[in-house]
C-alpha cells in the first residue's frame, strides 16, 4: 500500500560520485524550526548520504510536500496520484 510517507528521494551512488540532488526552490526567504536529535541526526544522515548541506534536504522535503498538497505527486511504486489533505 502507498502512502503520502513513503521515501521522498532516490539515493543514486555512481561508483564513489554521488549523483547531485537540488531543489526546485531558489528563494531566499530564511525559515528557521527547532526539532529534536533524532530528526537532526536524520537531517545530517540524508545531507551526508546526497553530499548536500541539511538546508538543501529541507528545502527537497518542502518540494516534495508542495507537490502532495497540489496533487502532483505520483507514486513511485504504483503511479496513482497522491494528494495530502490537512
């Protein structure tokens, strides 16, 4: 079954270069939030594993939910449309 939940990212190793992954976000708006350590940790994971600083993996986070909640996410698994209702 899919959900809204599933891995919003594809991690792609090429031999030892890892494939650069930039989001569609170009603003320059600073958003700041606190979280606690298992999200950092989850924060400095991801960015480590894309070689990206944690703001891009935030900011990729952001895209993936701007396309849930306009119902432009399609499933990787089945291709049926997703959409994220508050």
């Amino acid at each position: 079954m899919c959900t809204p939940f599933d891995p919003w990212y594809v991690r792609v190793n090429v031999g030892c270069a890892k494939t650069m992954v930039q989001s569609k976000c170009r603003g320059r708006r600073p958003v700041t939030t606190k979280v606690d350590a298992d999200m950092e940790q989850l924060l400095q994971d991801d960015s480590e594993l894309l070689g990206v600083y944690r703001a891009e993996v935030i900011r990729l986070a952001l895209d993936e939910y701007r396309d849930l909640r306009a119902g432009d996410f399609e499933c990787p698994h089945c291709g049926g449309t997703i959409q994220l209702e508050l």
